[in-house]
C-alpha cells in the first residue's frame, strides 16, 4: 500500500454567523444599532450555526493529484485551511506527513509596504524555508515569476495577477512533498496559468502531492486522475475524475455562476427554471458540427417586472475561456419588459468555434447593473480538422494566394 501523505477521519468545521445588519447611513444610526445589538445580546442570541465542512474522511498517498471540486460555499476553501492548519477543526482531526506548502488566497503573506525582493524573504520562512535556502532559489523564484523589473517595487502597487505570480514561485521553489493550491491560478494570464501547471506536474514527478481547488474543470481534467466533490459542505463523490465532473456538471445544471454575488443575501429577481440546445429542427442535441447552428431556449421566472432588460447568453470554453456573447441588446432586439414567466430564444449563427466543450451561460441586465447569472446546458463541437485544445477558439476560412 502506498504511504499517505494527507489522512482526515470525520474532519469538521463550525461557524457561527450573525443576522445581517442594514446598512448604517450615519453616526447616530451606528450608535442605535450598537445600542440594539447590545440589547438583543442581552435577551436573545442572535448568532445560528453554521457547517462549512462536515464529517470529511479520505486519505491521499504520497504522489497523488486530487482535484477539490464543489459549488460556491462547498467547503472547499475551509478543507484546505483545515489541512494547512490555519483554522483548526470544530470536530475530527487531520495528518499531513512531508513538507507543506499552501497557495490559498491572493497575497496570503505578503506586506504591502515591502518590496517584492523583501517579501519573498518574508514568504518564504513563513512557508518554512531558512534564509539560505531562499538566497539560494533567489534567482530562480524571481525568473519564474516574470516579473524582475518590479522585484523592487512595494508589492501594494502590484496587480493582482503579479501576486500570484510571485506568491505561486516562492511556494512552488519550497519544492514541497505536499502542495495545496485554492483557485489562485484564475488570477493570473493563460500562458502564466499552463506554466504553473506545467511545474504542478513535474512536482508530481519528483513524488509531490497536489491538492488542486479550481472552478476550471479543463485544469482539474488535465492535472487530475481523481477528485473529491464537495457539495454542501459534505463529501458527496470521491473517485475518478470523468465519473466526478460527469456528476458535477450535471448537478450544476441552472447553477449560479460562480462568481456571480448579486447583492448579498438578496435572491435575484430572476431565475432561469430551464435551458434546451436544439438544432435548426428542433432536434434536443449537445454535440454540434462545425458551421451548424444552435437553438437555445430559456425558460425563466421574475419576481419583479425588470424594465428595458439585455438578455445575455455567453458561451465559455472548458477551461473558462470567454468565447462569445449574444446580446439582446447589442442585436438591437426591443424588450419593454420581463414580467412574470417566460421563454426567449436565440438561434444563432454558424458556429465557427472549434472542437471542444463549452458552456453556454445566459445572465440578465437591468440598466448596466448584472440581475442574475446562471450556468446552462454544456455541448461538443465536432471540428473536421481542428481538434482539441491545439488550434485556438474559432475559425474562418481567409483567401490565399500563391506566387
């Protein structure tokens, strides 16, 4: 049997969240509502429980690539703080034997008022790694973070794809036996994305394992052999990653997008309740050809009449790339209003996007501000030359001429 490297037995984590408060319009309505809050503390507790991971129990061998998978809220994030030891557990325990490194946010461990020189000193002992060891790497860290002409410049004035970048190269030359990474590598660019993991995968080699939370099913496909589900808190799947991401993408079906927030706790006031891919014909269909074109149907709900809307559908590659937007608007389509239940639907033009998978997602504005986001149907492209992941996103025929 192989060595384990990561063991959780019944792995658990609580929270306790407090009632949203209105937003407070001035000093006299900030000291009225401390007044009350102390008040209700008095009478009653207002906090409720809350479980951000619940009764998680797997283990990882020494060299494995697991893919944490799960929706907005899933658990993912606090899995890996748990098994960072940055929070401890409410119930159950965790071992990690090796050498950890953790990527877990955006800046994690950096000082904004120091240099970029000064913080990977600063990051790396915090990762574990003594002052030789980083002088040592100095080089190294710095050319693969690509970013040598600001390495002296306060950090507070980097993008947040540069921090990521140099935040991914100190953690990556700890050259770690364990290395979880939290969805960091959707900051930072595509050539900068396939690099880190290109790395990921030669730290497999070495015996390395990965932890790998991402939202981009493609990256999750390409680095991993097996993933965990998380939905609700709770292990729901655990086992090869074509049989997890076939249950994911089916259950995320009408899910909200992931990055979609609305206006906090509000629910949006619209809601797609159905989404259908047919062919001019009206034959239900998700795989394509090229030049073919596409019916989409939606069906949605309001709860309020939404005035003058743009009805969106976005159609997004597997590992997230933006291809296009149909726009009710930018076809100059008229719609005075939503209200109530109803269907649009869009045909569009032949399809010159080349062979792969794809996600239409349909979102709705109001007036430039976004009501709602929603994934749909995912569908193929069957291209006769261009396959996969080789030739780019689209493809039109250009005029030749040889002399």
């Amino acid at each position: 049997m192989a060595d384990v490297a990561i063991r959780a037995d019944g792995l658990s984590k609580k929270y306790k969240v407090r009632a949203r408060q209105a937003a407070n319009n001035s000093l006299r309505d900030a000291i009225q509502s401390a007044a009350r809050d102390l008040t209700r503390r008095r009478l009653e507790p207002r906090a409720s429980e809350f479980w951000a991971l619940r009764n998680a129990s797997f283990e990882i061998a020494r060299g494995e690539n697991v893919g944490i998978i799960g929706g907005n809220g899933a658990g993912k994030s606090t899995l890996l703080k748990l098994l960072s030891r940055i929070v401890t557990p409410t119930e159950g325990s965790a071992a990690v034997t090796g050498r950890l490194g953790a990527l877990l946010e955006v800046g994690t461990g950096f000082h904004g008022e120091l240099t970029g020189r000064e913080n990977v000193f600063l990051y790396g002992s915090m990762l574990g790694m003594n002052r030789d060891e980083v002088v040592r790497k100095f080089d190294e860290i710095v050319a693969f973070s690509e970013i040598a002409n600001f390495i002296d410049t306060p950090i507070k004035r980097y993008s947040s794809g540069m921090y990521v970048r140099l935040a991914f190269a100190v953690a990556a030359h700890l050259k770690p036996d364990i290395l979880l990474l939290d969805e960091v590598l959707a900051v930072g660019d595509f050539s900068f994305q396939r690099k880190c993991l290109d790395f990921a995968k030669s730290l497999e080699r070495l015996g390395s394992t990965i932890l790998f939370v991402s939202h981009n099913m493609f990256a999750i496909k390409s680095m991993c052999p097996r993933v965990i589900y998380l939905r609700k808190g709770e292990i729901v799947f655990d086992g090869s990653t074509d049989a997890g991401l076939k249950l994911y993408t089916a259950d995320s079906r009408l899910a909200q997008s992931y990055w979609f927030q609305g206006d906090g706790f509000e629910a949006p006031p619209l809601t797609v309740t159905d989404i259908s891919l047919t062919d001019e014909g009206g034959r239900a269909k998700t795989l394509f050809d090229f030049g073919e074109r596409m019916r989409v149907k939606v069906r949605y709900r309001t709860t309020r009449r939404i005035d003058r809307p743009d009805f969106r559908i976005e159609i997004n590659r597997a590992d997230e790339v933006h291809c296009c937007t149909y726009s009710t608007h930018a076809d100059h389509v008229d719609l005075a209003a939503l209200d109530g239940e109803g269907a649009i639907t869009l045909t569009t033009p032949p399809l010159k996007l080349v062979a792969d998978m794809y996600t239409a997602a349909i979102a709705v504005r109001e007036r430039g501000r976004q009501l709602a986001c929603q994934l749909g149907e995912t569908f193929h492209i069957r291209h006769p030359v261009f396959q996969m992941n080789t030739y780019g996103v689209f493809q039109e025929p250009g005029q030749w001429q040889i002399e």
